[in-house]
C-alpha cells in the first residue's frame, strides 16, 4: 500500500513518536509511507531519515492558512495514496479535508489525548470531519470516551494501544555509579524519574512538592526531572523557593533515558490529562514501580496495586504515601514491577501497534 502519514510537527511528543515508529515499520513490512508535516520540522525526523522514509514539510504559517491546504492537497495528489491517516487537531482538519479533495480512497484521523482545551467549535470541526473519516484511531479507551462525550460516533474509532520498543540485545548497558555521575547526584540516594515536557498539562509542580515532601521525610530521595518545555525558567524557580537541587533535579531533554531509567527506584507520572503515556510504558518496561496520576490514560496502563499505584490528581500528600510504601516494602513493589513489565511485554510491543494499523488498513481499503 502507499500510506501517507500527516502530522502537525515532529518535535519530542508522544504522539510524534509513534508516528516515526509506525512509519518505520510500515516501511520495512514493505509499504510505500510518507511522513508530511503540516507545519514545521523537528528532532524525531532524524529518525526517519536514518530508516529512509521520506520526510515532506507544507509549512503552515499561521492557524487558518488556506495556501497550506493547497499545499496538502497537490502533495497527496501527486503521491495518490491508499490511505492518508491524520494525526491530532490541526493535521486531522487540514488533512481530511486535503485528502477528501485529492480522491484519497481511505483517510483515517488520529485522536490521541483527552483534550480538556478544545471548545465547541473544535468539537463542530471534529464532528463534520468525522462524516470523512473511515476510522478514527485512538491509544486508549479514555480517549474514546472523551470524544464520544463530545459527540463523536462510537462506531468510527478503534483502539490501538501505543507500542514501545523493546531494548535491543547488543544495547549498551551502564552501572548505577555512572548514572549517578551523568545526573551530578552524589551516590547512595533513592533515584525517583518523571519524563516529559514541561508544560502545565503535566503538573510537574506537584512532583516538585511531593519531591520536597519524600526528601524531607526520608532523607535519602532525589527527583529527577527529565525533559525540557516552555515551563522550564517558571519550574526551576519553583523548585528553588521550595526545594533544593539535592531533592529535585532537572536534568533536561535528554538521549541516554533508556541507558538511566532502569536505575530508577520510581517512576512518577502527575499528569492532570494524557492519552497514553509512553514514558509510562517505557518505565514499565525497564521494570520500575510506577506511581500515576488516576486519568483515563493511565488507567488503561496501570492497574492500582497490580502493574503500579494510582493517585488523585494534584494530591501530593497521597503521592508520597504511596512512594514510602512502596520503598517500605521493596518486595512487594518488585512483584507490581514485574507485573508490570510482563503486561507491557504481551500488550504493547511495537510489532502489535504496528501489524494492528496494518490490518486497519487492510480492511479498509479492500471496503473502499
């Protein structure tokens, strides 16, 4: 098949991610993929590059730009797919629409996080486009739900749960004295990561206290903050007001986190939304005891007190109970950890996510 995949960006998103893996997969199952970015490029093209699949940028300049749907549309024309399949809200307005008018047989959009900001309006725009779309895909059941509270017919969407590359057997491997080298944290203590942007939807200002909260409590706990956003100048001067670096560390985007996490005690997840949180099920796993934020999102992956532990969202005090307990009795925490790594291992391969969209596609076009 010949499958264009269109996205707004390609920065350092979840969703981002699974583009590039589905991509890369498709590729090598020996389908014909583009990647077309409706707006700008960004760092997780390297990737797709590496594996060869090719990259097309439109350039969309501002929120309502007609010349960029032109733009689409002559690209899915001169390309003529079998299937274009749309990702999150400004790829899957401009991408429908651009497909619908290129005669694309199939087009698929992709909702992939309850989204708490978008207004009626957004949900009118969902709600036609919908009326093009063969299928909507999903990661997660919570997000279904969301939008088909918001008026979204049920029988459009299909749920593919997120996949994640297992570690490949030749990875390079590094001991807990290098790791706390790499991170500047004198060894002994308690390591306990949170990943992702920082930006208010992940409330890392409630991992701040709650760090705080733990250090002060047990005296040997740090928490290291991995990733890099709009909120970073805000954070750190939080974290200074109410902490110290020695409890709560940022340590920036970074590309060794598959090499630090499995030396990791905790992983923590605050967020007060997601679709499904591949820094989550990238913690899993590495075998790490996970204590999440209880949303839809995490819900479908953290099963409390079998695979992980759940919190209210914003409830500090709740998250660092359970982290004490978790570190007061360390064996029960290895066994939720290995639950957790097993269901991560039978549920959320990447070879799953991406032979599930392969049979999607199947279906679909062998009906168009």
């Amino acid at each position: 098949m010949k499958i264009a995949l269109v996205i707004p960006t390609m920065d350092r998103g979840g969703a981002e991610k699974q583009v590039v893996l589905l991509a890369i997969g498709l590729k090598e199952a020996g389908h014909d993929v583009r990647v077309i970015l409706l707006t700008r490029d960004g760092p997780r093209s390297e990737g797709l590059r590496r594996a060869g699949v090719p990259v097309v940028l439109i350039g969309k300049r501002f929120k309502l730009d007609p010349t960029a749907l032109t733009r689409l549309k002559k690209v899915l024309t001169e390309f003529a797919p079998d299937v274009v399949h749309t990702w999150l809200f400004a790829a899957n307005s401009f991408g429908r629409v651009a497909a619908k008018w290129a005669g694309v047989p199939v087009i698929i959009a992709s909702e992939r996080c309850v989204d708490p900001w978008k207004t009626a309006w957004h949900f009118r725009i969902d709600q036609r486009l919908q009326r093009w779309s063969n299928a909507i895909t999903t990661n997660s059941s919570g997000v279904k739900d969301f939008y088909v509270a918001n008026g979204l017919d049920p029988e459009k969407f299909v749920v593919i749960p997120n996949g994640v590359e297992l570690p490949p057997a030749d990875s390079v491997q590094i001991d807990r004295a290098e790791v706390y080298q790499r991170l500047e944290i004198p060894e002994g203590r308690k390591l306990i990561f949170a990943v992702g942007r920082l930006w208010p939807q992940k409330r890392i200002r409630d991992l701040i206290w709650a760090g705080e909260l733990l250090a002060t409590a047990r005296g040997d706990t740090t928490l290291v903050v991995l990733g890099d956003g709009p909120q970073r100048d805000e954070l750190v001067r939080h974290r200074d007001a109410v902490s110290a670096p020695m409890h709560v560390r940022f340590a920036g985007q970074r590309d060794d986190i598959a090499q630090l996490l499995p030396h990791a005690d905790q992983f923590w997840n605050a967020s007060e939304y997601e679709g499904q949180s591949n820094a989550v099920i990238e913690a899993m796993l590495a075998k790490v005891p996970v204590i999440a934020s209880d949303i839809p999102g995490n819900q479908d992956l953290v099963s409390d007190g079998e695979t992980g532990w759940l919190f209210p969202v914003g409830d500090e005090a709740a998250l660092v109970r359970l982290s004490l307990a978790a570190f007061n009795d360390p064996e029960n925490a290895g066994q939720i950890a290995s639950n957790a790594r097993d269901r991560i291992q039978s549920e959320f391969t990447l070879k799953k996510m991406v032979q599930r969209h392969i049979e999607l596609y199947q279906r679909l076009s062998s009906n168009a």
